[in-house]
C-alpha cells in the first residue's frame, strides 16, 4: 500500500474506526442483560449470573489482547483484524441461532402458525322443574291467603360516566388466546399473533384493550392459552372503580411456570 496516496491514509482511517466499534461490543452488554433477566423470558437468570458473564467476558478480553498482540507482531494486523471479527460475528450468530432453534419456539424458528380457536366456555344445562301437584277441589273451594309484596331493593347505581378497563401484555407467545372476564360474564377475547421472528418476540410484543366497566369494585379473571407450547394460566385479580377513571392492568406471563401475574398499574 502507498502510504503516499491520500485515499489510502483514509481507508486506514475508517478500519481504525471499525475496528474500535468492535471492540465496543463488550460494552453493549446491557442490550442482552434485558433479555435475559426478563422474569418472563426462557432465560430467568439472575443479576448476579449475568453479572459474572460479564465478568468472565472481560478477563477473556484482557488475556487474549496480550496473546493476540504477541501474535501481530509475527504474522501483522490484517490476519488478526480478519480473525477478530469473524469470532465477532460467529458468537452473535450462534446467541441469534441458538434464540430462534429453541424447542419452545417450534424447533427451528420456523413461523408455523397454526388454526386456534378460542377456548369452549361450558355451559351448564337447565336442570327441569316438575310443577308442584295441586289438589283441583281445594283450589276451587279455598284461595290462599294474600301475601305482602315485598319492597325489592333499590340498586346502587354509580353516579357519572362508566369505569374503563386497559389492559397492557407483553406478548412472548407466536400463536395464543386472551380472554377476560369481569365478574364471571366474559367481556373480551382475542386472537394474538406474535412476531415471526424468534429474537423480536424475545423482547415482548406489546399487547392492548380497553374495556368499559360499571363503577363499584369488580373481580377480573384473564385467561391466556396457547395450543403448540401447552400453555393454560388463568389468574383473578380485583380492583375498584371509581366513576369516570381508567385503570391500567398489567398482565405478565412466567411460561416455564405456566403462570399468570396480574397488578394494578399505579
């Protein structure tokens, strides 16, 4: 190379560049610590294990900077610019691989999406009543005595426009069904179609509805199914609603546990 030539000082230049943006990646590391603390991701680590990856990750890097320099001197920077970022880019693709071939995603990170249909509500069937046998003779010769009407009782009736519901899921799952029921009578449901690609639906999916609600204090049941990865959590929760306010209910899903964990957005 002619280090004369102007262009050719400046294709040094941008290499420097690069190169020090891959050295860089060690400290992207807070992009994968989100993921894989995530309390309802597939990972579930904890701080201190991410915190001694990290750890290792950069006694790696201070070792193998005096081994690699030793090993520059001898066969020069290109060969070992050209090694460093294939290892670079070997060990990201092997985390992106080894996402998307996990078994609860399907296998091979393959999009199969599958025809769900929303979970059969049973429904309880009328139990007959026979009717009391009357005896003719006395019913022609006697009335019954007349009873008091009693008062019924007035309900309580909230004063204002109606309560509303929302609710907020990070959606992890490809292909699943959310159902809501606000004391007993069911009030939403629908189809979630997750993204395709294992490592988007990594990081969550965000999911929201918005229910309207009577003001008074409600019992709110949501159900969360899932055909392929066998998932069935239902949780119940309850909460006041004042007239005219919005309540935002946050929805999480543990799937190793099958699990279901509903709070009340502050």
């Amino acid at each position: 190379m002619n280090i004369n030539n102007i262009s050719s000082r400046w294709l040094v230049v941008v290499g420097a560049i690069l190169i020090q943006l891959a050295l860089g990646a060690l400290y992207a590391w807070s992009v994968f610590t989100k993921l894989l603390t995530d309390p309802a991701g597939i990972y579930q680590f904890t701080a201190t294990q991410t915190a001694w990856i990290f750890s290792a990750g950069l006694a790696t890097f201070a070792l193998v900077m005096v081994l690699a320099g030793r090993w520059q001197a001898k066969t020069g920077p290109r060969l070992m610019t050209i090694m460093g970022g294939l290892l670079l880019g070997l060990g990201l693709t092997a985390f992106l691989v080894g996402r998307s071939t996990d078994p609860s995603d399907g296998g091979d990170g393959a999009a199969v999406v599958e025809e769900a249909q929303p979970p059969p509500i049973p429904v309880e069937e009328p139990v007959p009543v026979e009717p009391e046998s009357q005896d003719a003779s006395l019913t022609e010769t006697a009335d019954p005595p007349a009873e008091e009407p009693e008062e019924p009782e007035e309900p309580v009736v909230a004063s204002g426009p109606p309560a509303t519901l929302n609710l907020r899921h990070e959606n992890r799952l490809r292909h699943a069904w959310m159902t809501v029921w606000i004391d007993g009578k069911q009030v939403w449901s629908e189809e979630i179609v997750g993204p395709k690609s294992a490592v988007k639906r990594a990081f969550g999916q965000e999911i929201q509805a918005t229910i309207s609600t009577t003001a008074g204090e409600h019992e709110i049941e949501v159900r969360v199914t899932e055909t392929s990865e066998e998932v069935d959590a239902r949780e119940t929760i309850r909460g006041n609603f004042s007239a005219g306010d919005t309540r935002r209910l946050e929805i999480s899903l543990k799937r190793k546990l099958n699990k279901l964990q509903l709070s009340w957005s502050p």
